[in-house]
C-alpha cells in the first residue's frame, strides 16, 4: 500500500523540521479504519458510500501491525453484508477516521482476490531462438496452472520468430517468472516477455455477500525513497 501525501508530509515534518505546518502538524492518530473504492487511485471521491455495509471499518484501537519496514492490518476486516450490488471494487484506503467524508488518507492500496486465475494477454519477445516457422504453437514452461497457456508464431526471420500472439490465454494460480521459455514448434531458444490479467479484475458484492479480509491482508510497505520523494 502506498503512502498518502497526508502521511508523506506528515513523515517530511517528523524527521526535517521542528515547527509544525497548520493543519499539517504531525498528530498520532487515535483511531484506524479501511474503505473500498473503485478506483486504484484512491480518494475521498471513489469511496463507497457510507450505508448499505460499505461503511468504513474499524482496524482496532491498537492500529496495525508493524514488522519491518510494512504495517498490516493485525486481525479480520469484515465489509457487509451488503443490503445492495456494487461492482468494480479495486482499491482500500486507510484512515485516521471511521466517518465516511472525514479524516486524513493515510495510505492506500488495490485489492488482489487471494487464489485468483490469471491470464496470458500479451507476449513479448525477449530471445528470437532459431529454426521456427509460422505456424509454429508454443507452449509457456513453468507457473501452477489449469490450463496452460499457448502462443502462434506469425512471424519469421530466418527461423527467428518476429511476431507472436497469445491464441491460448491459459489459467494460472502461479504465474511464470519472465523471461518465461516455451516448448514446442520446430526451433529453440525463444523466450518472451508475458502480460497478465486477474480474473476477475475486480470484485462484485451482492445483496447479502460480505468482503472479509484475513489479518496480514491489507498492507502498508514503506520504500526506501518515500521520504525524499513525497509528491
């Protein structure tokens, strides 16, 4: 989870000066709460709003839990039930608030559906290999998956592939580290570059559903450049 400018400010302020700025003055906060918007780019515009069980929820009066360099939430967040439908929840926000509208964002971050399947939607060519044809079907090495996902060569310089697709998108658990090699065809020697999509990219609620997050799930991780960098 990135780090809001509130909190960005508010770290500047703690370690570079001694005099507070206005509104701006670095207060511990007394109080801890998550949101879900729509949008990875959370604010206080694409939070859902505060009614139907999407209202904030309390973190603990303790806050989160700090190990290293990255704060998590330290037990089970619950949204819902939900008494509507919203579709597209992508994003969370932390809060120094549990009141929809108010407070400072102390950070946020986008929501990534635990077990999701992901799918091959772009490849790039990273190894050319030699000795393949147009035509040629290649079929993705390594990753967890329930179907693997294949590629056509369409392309060929002198056996080097040029161009490819992904005519197979596959479903994966775990995806591949790039470069990812492949079997099959007439040559040798190709990797590629893969692009992925979760699916589904985003979460539904419907009428009675609840989005429940296990501790450890909604994370803060502090980088190394944040305080020098705060824009």
């Amino acid at each position: 989870m990135a780090l809001a400018p509130n909190a960005r400010t508010g770290m500047l302020q703690y370690y570079f000066t001694t005099t507070a700025v206005g509104s701006l003055a670095l207060v511990r906060p007394t109080a801890w709460a998550a949101s879900l918007h729509t949008s990875v780019s959370v604010s206080s515009g694409n939070e859902l709003a505060n009614a139907n069980g999407y209202s904030r929820q309390s973190l603990g009066g303790s806050g989160l839990t700090v190990s290293g360099d990255t704060a998590s939430n330290g037990g089970t967040v619950s949204f819902g039930a939900f008494t509507g439908t919203v579709s597209g929840i992508v994003g969370f926000g932390i809060w120094d608030s549990p009141t929809y509208g108010g407070g400072n964002l102390i950070g946020s971050g986008t929501l990534v559906q635990q077990g999701a399947s992901y799918t091959a939607q772009a490849a790039g060519i990273v190894a050319a290999g030699t000795g393949y044809g147009v035509g040629n079907t290649l079929t993705l090495s390594g990753g967890t998956f329930a179907t693997a996902a294949i590629l056509t060569v369409t392309a060929v310089n002198s056996g080097a592939i040029t161009g490819v697709n992904v005519t197979t998108v596959g479903a994966y658990s775990v995806l591949p580290t790039n470069p990812v090699s492949v079997t099959g065809g007439a040559g040798s020697g190709a990797t590629f570059a893969l692009t992925w999509q979760q699916v589904p990219a985003s979460y539904t609620v419907n009428n009675g559903d609840s989005l429940t997050f296990a501790a450890g799930q909604l994370v803060v991780a502090q980088t190394t450049n944040f305080i020098f960098s705060p824009a």
